[in-house]
C-alpha cells in the first residue's frame, strides 16, 4: 500500500501487482515477453541492470533487448553506488536491521517508515504493535516523526519486552494525541542506542528534547 501511494503521488495512472505464483516462475523468456510484457501492451520496459526473468532467471536485461525489440523499446538502469558500493534493496535492508536509520534517506530519499497500531494511550504516552509487513527495527531508542490530522509529532521510541504487550514500542511525545485504536505511520529518524545504560541516559535526553518543542 505504501509502495502503491509513492507511485501515485509520482503520477502513475495504472499499477498491476503480478501474483508471483509456480506458473509464473515457470515462464519461458518468450512467453514473458510475448504473454506478459505483450499482454500489457507495453511500449517501453524500464528495468534495473541486473533484472532477470523467466524460468530460473534465466533472461537478463541483453536477452530483454534482442527478443522485446520487435515489440517495445528498452531502458537499463545503470548501477547506482554510494562510496563504491551498489544501493540496493539488500544494503537497505541490512541498515534497517542495524538500526541505522540515519543513514537511510542517503541510500533511499527519505527515512525509513512502517505502519504500527496503538494498543494503549496514557498522556504523552503511547504503546503501538509493529505492522509485520515491515521489518522491524533492533531494540533501542530512536528519534521518530508521525504524521496526523496534517500535524507533524516528534517523539521517541524504546522497545520494553513486557508481559502485557510482548515486544510493543512504546512512544512518547509532547503532546496527547488521542490515537488508541488507530493506525499510524511511523518515520524513524536517528540511530539505535542498544547498552542498556546508553539506553537509559539517550532516553532522557531525547524526552528532553521532544519536551522542548
């Protein structure tokens, strides 16, 4: 969904999402092409360098450009590096799992966001459930940004492995939201600070800077 109103926003009129089912991953390079790319009507494919396709991928981007030619015209991406290394979805992942969010919006554009549902409020203080079809950042403290009404929330973030909510994050803002039952978008923004005694003197920094607002 979040991948679907990026592409809107850019001016997208159609998107189709391919269920990649065994008869999918089965496909010949001619059957792609002709079956699936034709079927689209496509004009013009636009595809990263080290795009594949068909049965064990076995089509690559020189294959697209001698067999589509008949058909549409093709664009290969050229690798895109950052410090001699390629920007991928791998790296990306790998920096969300590290909990390096601050290095992200380098590598992607913008900060790292996942979707997550407040289970409890109690003042300036939310518990939220991570919606799994993000990854989920390492435990931590985190500096995060929500987006509500029009209204922009800084606060922080800090994973407490408790009884009642088992792996709950829990937030803390300036002001009272009144957001229990609701889904919301979260944009994390600094590094994860793990030591248990680091954890302890960042998150009072960080309530100290959120209070300031």
């Amino acid at each position: 969904e979040q991948k679907a109103k990026l592409m809107q926003d850019l001016g997208v009129d159609t998107l189709i999402v391919v269920n990649f089912d065994s008869a999918f991953a089965h496909l010949s390079l001619s059957d792609f092409i002709k079956d699936y790319l034709c079927g689209f009507k496509c004009k013009h494919a636009v595809a990263g360098f080290d795009f594949r396709y068909g049965h064990n991928g076995e089509g690559n981007m020189e294959t697209l450009k001698i067999e589509g030619k008949r058909f549409f015209e093709v664009t290969e991406m050229k690798k895109f590096e950052i410090d001699h290394e390629k920007v991928s979805s791998t790296k990306l992942r790998n920096l969300i799992t590290e909990g390096r969010f601050a290095d992200i919006p380098s590598y992607l554009g913008s900060y790292f966001e996942s979707q997550g549902t407040i289970d409890s409020e109690d003042n300036h203080h939310v518990i939220v459930t991570l919606s799994e079809a993000f990854l989920t950042p390492p435990p931590g403290v985190y500096l995060i940004e929500i987006h509500t009404e029009g209204n922009v929330h800084e606060g922080i973030a800090h994973q407490i492995m408790d009884g009642s909510f088992q792996g709950s994050w829990h937030l803390h803002f300036n002001d009272s939201l009144h957001l229990k039952g609701k889904k919301i978008h979260i944009k994390w923004k600094s590094e994860s600070i793990k030591k248990s005694k680091q954890m302890k003197d960042r998150r009072a920094k960080s309530i100290a800077k959120v209070q300031a607002f």
